[in-house]
C-alpha cells in the first residue's frame, strides 16, 4: 500500500495541553498537507509544507518535515475542545501528478 | 457560498442500482478530484480531471465506475451495480495548477449506503 503510517492512531488530552501527531510516508514528495475532519463530514486544510521547507506555523499549528527520514509531525498548542476531530496527513508524490495518498489518521479528543 | 459543493450528501441504494452523484467545484479551480473514504481509514485516491480531460484513474476504479467533467466544470461520478462494498463517503475536491500552491479543498462528501 502506498498509504503512509500516522501515530498515535488515537489521543486523548485535556483541553489546554499540547497534542502531537507524526506521520511517516513512503514515497519522495512534492509537498506534505495535514488535514482535519470532524465526524462523518469533509475535510479542512490545516497547512501544506513544501518538501523544501522544514518547519511551518500557522496559528496554534506547528508543522515540521524531515525528508530524510520521510516524516511529519503536527503539533497543536493550547488545544480546545472545538479541535476534537480526525487529522490526516497527505502527500503529494514527486512529477506531475494530482494524487493525493493520505495516512490513515490520528484521532484527537479535547475533554474541557 | 464559494466552496465545493456535492449532492446528494446522503445516498441509500439498494445493491444493483446504479446511482450518480454530482461535485461543483471552486468556479476558478481547473483541477477536480475524486477519493473514496471508508470508516476509519484515510480517503483513497479515485481519479483527477484537468480542465475536460481525465489525467489519472485508480485501479480501485473498476468498470462500474465511470467520472465525466464535460465542459471542464462540474463532474459526475457514476457507479453502476453498486455492491455493498461500494458503501463509503465519496469526497471530491478542487485546486488551481498554476496557483501558489497545491492545496485540493474538498466538498462535504456524498455518504453512500447500498443495503
């Protein structure tokens, strides 16, 4: 399978504290996207990280990307109980291709 | 509203009858995409559209799947004879080639049931 490996699969946390997801893919990338998805609905973009680039902020989300060892994480700082959702990462294989592979998701729970 | 749009968002069939399902993407974007999302697991690649044209198509694409774009904006994704392993939620997205980035933004998914 080409799909990648996201760990934990499932976290648990109290609202406040940091949460942190690792992805590990397969492939050489184009770029790396992390996605979220509240129960039984589409899924947001979050951020997108360019295989160039190693680490990337946006809001309470810190990305980093190590090509070397075909990894991401995903931290979220001073989580609430509105980020309880799925997280996904997806990648962007090298050439011209428009496929997305996915990892299979961590899923978080904020308790207030 | 601008975003991607699908219909129906909930489909319930009964095994052997073919249904269609319908994605409107971002009016800008040239770039449309089809995934298959089964429970508990990431979405799966189905197939892309560039403008009219189908790039991309996945093996999980079997001869009861067909995917038009005619005139390069919305799509259609028909499935004929459904089973009940066709039962998942059907995701489509959208992206500009050519844009800042490569960012696919996706529809709110059509969930299909085929009992």
């Amino acid at each position: 399978s080409q799909q990648g490996e996201e760990d934990p699969q499932a976290l648990s946390i109290q609202e406040g504290e940091n949460a942190t997801m690792n992805c590990s893919y397969k492939t050489s990338i184009n770029n790396l996207q992390w996605y979220r998805q509240n129960s039984g609905r589409g899924l947001v973009h979050l951020i997108l990280i360019r295989s160039n680039e190693r680490e990337k902020h946006s809001g309470r989300l810190r990305v980093t990307l190590d090509t070397s060892k075909k990894s991401s994480s995903l931290l979220i700082t001073a989580s609430r109980a509105a980020d309880t959702a799925s997280y996904f990462c997806a990648w962007l294989g090298s050439g011209n291709t428009g496929k997305l592979i996915f990892g299979q998701g961590t899923t978080l729970q904020v308790k207030p | 509203d601008t975003g991607v749009s699908q219909d129906p968002r909930h489909k319930i069939t009964k095994r052997g009858q073919n249904v269609t399902f319908r994605c409107d993407p971002i009016s800008e974007h040239n770039r449309l995409y089809w995934y298959r999302q089964t429970l508990g697991q990431g979405p799966e690649f189905l197939t892309y559209f560039q403008n009219e044209a189908q790039l991309e198509k996945s093996r999980l694409l079997s001869d009861r799947f067909s995917a038009e774009r005619p005139k390069g904006s919305f799509s259609t994704l028909e499935i004929q004879r459904t089973e009940q392993g066709d039962s998942a939620m059907y995701l489509c997205a959208s992206s500009y080639l050519g844009g800042f980035t490569d960012t696919q933004y996706f529809g709110p998914g059509t969930r299909l049931t085929v009992l």
